[in-house]
C-alpha cells in the first residue's frame, strides 16, 4: 500500500518534510538495517502550510542547503505525501472486476460514481473483501497537483523520487518490524507532532480510517536550537492554559474517532484494542501519561526494540522518517 508513483531503486535517502521541519534518514545496507547518518532542519513558518507548498523558492533554496549540507546530492530518494492531502476511503465495486482491472476501474469512476473533494487525484487501493455481490476496496488518494509539486521540486534540485508513502502506513511499518504487531488487534496510531495530529485506525495491519487535525502553532511561543544529536529541540514559553486546550480537542477527537470505529465501521463488533503514541511534540511524555490515565484501552510509545537500541537509538523525531526507510526492506 501507498502510492505506486515510482519504482525502488538502491541506496535510498528518506526524506520527511512537514510544515515545521525537513528530515532526512539513510539506512545501511545490512541485515538486519541498521541506520547510518539522520539530520533536521527547522523550517519557518509559512513556507509549507498545511501539507501544500506556500513558498517554494524559500523551500527550494532551505532545501538546496541541507542537500550540500547532508552530502545527499543526485540521489534517490522516498518522501511522505503530507498527511493534511490525503484521504482513506472504503468504496464498493462490482464484484465481476478481477483484480488486475480494478486500478483501471477506479480511474474511470473517479470524478464520477466516486466522488473526492479534489479533481485528479493520485491514488493507490488495497482489496477488503468480495461478497460475490459486490468488492470492498480501501482507497488513498491524494490531489495530483501538490505531490507532483514535492516530486518536481526535489526533481529539479537533482534528487530522483523513486517511492512516496503515507506516515500511518510507515509508521505500521516500524512497529510491525519490532515484532510488537498482531494482526488482531484494532490498533489507534496517534501521530503528535508540534504542527498537527494525525489519527488512524488498522484493522490488523489496514489503516481503516484517518484524520488530519492542525494545532495552533505561534513561533513566538517557542524557542529552538539545533541540539548535539542534529535534531531540532523546542522550549515552550508561552502559556501553559493554552496547550491544556489543545490537547483537550485532539482527546475529544480521539474519542470521537472510537466510537466511530465502534459503530460505523464495526457495527459494534468489533473495538480499539491498543493506543500506539508516537510524534515530535515536546510534551509527548506527558500526552502518553495523559492519555494512559484517560482511557481504558492499553497505551504504548513506539520505540525501536531493544537489540537495536545497543547500535545507537533513533531519536523519537525520526522513527516515523525509519519507518519510511523500512519500506522496501525484505
């Protein structure tokens, strides 16, 4: 799953970009990977702006920077669609429609008996299941416009994109290869950045249902310093009331989105079994604390397993750009 953009070349650079910083991860090309050289560069505010390019010269040129800076120039490279441009949907199709004709399908019923809230998506799809009436078909899509608009950018800075993915599915990635996933269970994924969260829902190891949501986010409320590790770190100064309220929204929403689950999708058959917290905020420590105390179902962090923490641990800010690296792995 994903989007089928590209082919997979060798010696891939990962490269995550979100509306406040631009991260980059190489793997080796060991067995079992191990990772080799990561690093971050804040990026300011107004320049990427809810996932779509707002300005692309002061992008180009950040960018264009940490390609000499990270010695990654004229290579292949993976990247995140931005989560704020893409849409999970679960559609129905006829159940005559073999297997290798549903993406042509699926591109003749977009726009028309499929409706999205863009024009000329890209657009991956995962088969649910077939009744002998009719096929349930997971659809991602995304607006062709603003991912090519990443791709060409990278493109005419001398990088070749080769694979494009979304974060739920990377960050299932990475869990699954700590060997912690089951595919019983009903998992929640929180992603919580500084910017925005992510929500989704797998059924074993298929995201169901994703939501987008954007936290307020005031640079003067923040100070930030490139730390020892190469990552970014931010202090928040500003006041403590108003993070309270931001948090307190996303957990309505979380809570929203369960029973959603519960009843819509599951038909009450079926419930969220396991929490997995993951993100660059400053305060996840305490939005895991929080959330443990909150709700009944379990809660774990993602972190890398053990045997790999002895090889040097991936900071916490780049697990989601690993598991992005983990994607044509065997």
């Amino acid at each position: 799953m994903g989007f089928s953009l590209f082919s997979a070349k060798n010696r891939i650079i990962n490269l995550v970009l979100n509306d406040h910083s631009i991260r980059f991860l190489e793997l080796k090309q060991t067995n079992p990977p191990t990772t080799q050289k990561w690093s971050e560069r804040f990026l300011p505010p107004g320049i990427i702006v809810d996932g779509k390019i707002v300005d692309i010269d002061s992008l180009a040129n950040i960018l264009e920077q940490c390609i000499e800076e990270w010695k990654i120039q004229r290579r292949s490279i993976r990247f995140l669609v931005p989560d704020p441009l893409v849409i999970i949907r679960k559609v129905s199709i006829p159940a005559d429609i073999q297997e290798d004709e549903i993406k042509g399908y699926l591109y003749l019923e977009l726009g028309s008996t499929i409706h999205l809230p863009f024009e000329e998506p890209v657009f991956d799809y995962h088969l649910l299941t077939n009744t002998g009436k009719a096929q349930e078909v997971l659809l991602f899509a995304a607006p062709h416009q603003f991912v090519m608009e990443y791709a060409e950018l990278f493109s005419s800075l001398k990088l070749n994109p080769v694979a494009a993915d979304i974060s739920p599915l990377s960050l299932y990635r990475l869990y699954h290869h700590s060997d912690r996933s089951n595919e019983k269970d009903i998992l929640f994924t929180v992603q919580f950045d500084l910017t925005s969260v992510n929500l989704c829902i797998f059924d074993g190891s298929v995201p169901m249902v994703m939501r987008q949501f954007t936290l307020p986010f005031n640079i003067e409320d923040w100070e930030h310093n490139q730390g020892l590790s190469g990552l970014v770190e931010f202090t928040y100064k500003g006041a403590s009331e108003e993070l309270v309220v931001q948090f307190e929204d996303i957990f309505k929403e979380i809570n929203k989105l369960v029973d959603y689950y519960r009843f819509s999708l599951s038909n009450e058959k079926q419930d969220v079994t396991k929490f997995l917290v993951n993100g660059d905020h400053p305060m996840l420590k305490a939005i895991y604390d929080e959330m443990t105390e909150r709700f009944e179902v379990p809660v774990e962090m993602l972190s890398l397993p053990a045997d790999e923490k002895r090889k040097g641990s991936v900071p916490s800010n780049l697990l989601l750009s690993l598991g992005l690296a983990l994607k044509e792995v065997q």
